[in-house]
C-alpha cells in the first residue's frame, strides 16, 4: 500500500492547485506543495484554507519545512462498500482482546476488577512484570491500553482498560494498525493509507450506518466505540475518589500519543 506522491514547486499563489483538481487526486497519490521563499510567510494561511475546503481530505502543514501535504482519504462509499469486513474486523478485535488480557490475568494471578480494569493492571506498569509474553504474545501496559504483538505474524492490538470488562473499543488508529497488522485479512478488500484518519473515516461512517456504536468509559467524559452486534456490557463511570490517584482524563492523551509514537519509530 505504497503511495506516489507528486511534487509542485509554489512560487506564487496561481500555481496551487484549484480545489477541483486536487479532488480528483485518487487515493494512492499524495500531493506534496513546496512552497517557495517568497511566498512561503503565506503558507500557513493557505494551508488552513484548504482544511476548510477540501472535506475528505489531509491537509498536513509541515511545521518546520516550507510544504503541505495533501492526500485523499478514505471516502464514505469504500467504507459502505466494505461495511460487513470492517464488522467482521470488530468482532474480531473485540474475541480477540478478551482471550489476551484475561490470559495476561492468568498469568499473573490477578481477578479483573469488573468496574474498573484499569485498577488490576496499574500497578504492573511500574515494575518488571509490565512486559512478558504469553504464548506467542508478547505484552506491554501503558497508559490506559495493553499492546500486544505477535512475534510470529506481527499482528497487534491494543486492549482497553477502562471501558469495564469492554475490551473492545475501536481507538480508530489502533483499529487498523490491528487490520492491517492481521494476515488472514490479506490482501485487504479496501486500501488504507492513514491509520488515523482512515480510521476515524471508517468509525463515523460504521456509526451512521448502524454497525458500530459508543459506548461510555470508566473515565469521565469520554467515550468509546464498539461493534453493535455484540453482548452488552454494564460499564460504570469511575468514582470521585479515584479522581487524584489517577487523573486520568489529563493522562489519556498523552498515553495514547506515546503509543502511536512508537508504532510510527517501527514503519
């Protein structure tokens, strides 16, 4: 899944693009605009007006070098065309998640803490038990997730902790780090190029069409989503004497950057 990417140097402002032509830029191209020094104290604003216009699209406004980037993603009618593989991937995720982190707990005798899983597995994340291997798995706790990659296949999937005993909610990078990762879905039925914004593109458009659905989380103010078609779970909104020893609103964030950070060091 390898993209090609088409160069264009701006000198002025009449060599962008009009906004018809880079819509008919098919999903394996990027558009990569360089902008020229004399116009590049215009970069910025232009950038953020082709956000706002180019509905579908990404618009990346390098912070350092004087470029954007821009690239077609996933569109609304792929996903509907694919609606029951990308089911099928959740329900996937979801057996899958739950088989792992409950053999994780096996291993270290430990019951999950059927409110709130995240208060089980915490304490692991500071000593030498927050990484092993189980089976073919090796596993790792941050944040508010357990990764687990297969050393075999190279398969991975991130396992929620504070959604109750949800174990799978579709964090829309992780998703499709998981599908694209997964090779009895290969070759796959629909490109994906982005693994966040694609993701985020298949999880509004699973919504709307019924297939997936939120869910609350353990932590206030958030939420997750899951597939539709699965056995529901009571979760419970964590208590107010939590809120100190895990300020986890203002960690979620960060944790879930740290993570992505690392799945971009291994492309």
């Amino acid at each position: 899944m390898n993209r090609t990417t088409e160069i264009i140097i701006i000198k002025s402002v009449e060599q962008i693009p009009t906004l018809e032509i880079i819509r008919e830029i098919p999903r394996p191209k990027t558009l990569k605009l360089i902008f020229d020094l004399s116009i590049q104290n215009q970069r910025e604003k232009i950038g953020e007006s082709l956000k706002n216009e180019l509905c579908g699209f990404q618009v990346s406004i390098h912070t350092t070098e004087p470029e954007i980037n821009i690239a077609k993603l996933i569109t609304d009618g792929e996903i509907e065309n694919n609606q029951v593989f990308f089911e099928k991937c959740a329900q996937d995720y979801r057996k899958l998640a739950n088989e792992l982190i409950y053999k994780v707990a096996n291993i270290l005798e430990v019951t999950i803490n059927s409110k709130f899983p995240l208060l089980t597995f915490n304490p692991f994340k500071m000593n030498k038990k927050s990484t092993g291997q189980i089976d073919n798995w090796r596993y790792y706790f941050h944040g508010f997730h357990c990764g687990f990659e297969n050393i075999e296949t190279g398969q991975e999937i991130e396992v929620p902790l504070i959604f109750g005993l949800e174990f799978g909610d579709l964090d829309p990078y992780f998703f499709t780090r998981f599908i694209k990762s997964t090779p009895k879905y290969q070759p796959l039925p629909i490109d994906i190029y982005e693994d966040y914004s694609d993701g985020v593109r298949i999880n509004e458009k699973m919504l709307l069409l019924g297939k997936f659905e939120t869910i609350p989380s353990n932590v206030e103010n958030q939420f997750g989503i899951v597939v539709a078609d699965r056995d529901r779970i009571e979760i419970e909104v964590y208590k107010e004497k939590y809120k100190k020893e895990y300020p986890l609103r203002q960690l979620y964030n960060s944790a879930r950057e740290n993570i992505i950070s690392i799945f971009a060091k291994r492309k």
